[in-house]
C-alpha cells in the first residue's frame, strides 16, 4: 500500500501535514469555525474533541469551559 501523505514535522505539531495544510488547520478557531456550540458550553463542563488535528478549536472550546 502506497502512503501518499507528506511529511512535515515541526516541535508544536507533527501529524505528517504538508505545510499548506498544517497553516489552514492552525487558523482555525473556536468563535469562528465552532460557534454554534459555545453558547452551550459552561464552566466546569467536561469536553472530549475527537480529531481535533492540532488542537486550534480545542483551545477556545477548553476556555469557554474554564476552569472545567
């Protein structure tokens, strides 16, 4: 089986991205990409982000739980 993926590694985040891809997924965020969940987040409340690529979304979506 080929592995078509291309290899970029760097000491934040090494998922095997190519660089283009990596940008675009860091860009993302909570308020802009998620926001029709956080006004059902509240403090304390418990979230599981299940493929989550390098955690851009998960950071907002961790806030809106603080100190959860």
């Amino acid at each position: 089986m080929a592995d078509n993926t291309q290899e970029t590694s760097t000491p934040d985040y090494s998922m095997g991205y190519g660089e283009t891809t990596s940008r675009r997924l860091t860009r993302r965020t909570a308020e802009r990409d998620a926001a029709y969940l956080l006004p059902h987040l509240k403090p304390d409340m418990r979230v599981l982000d299940i493929g989550c690529g390098p955690g851009s979304i998960s950071i907002g979506l961790a806030g809106a739980v603080d100190p959860g």
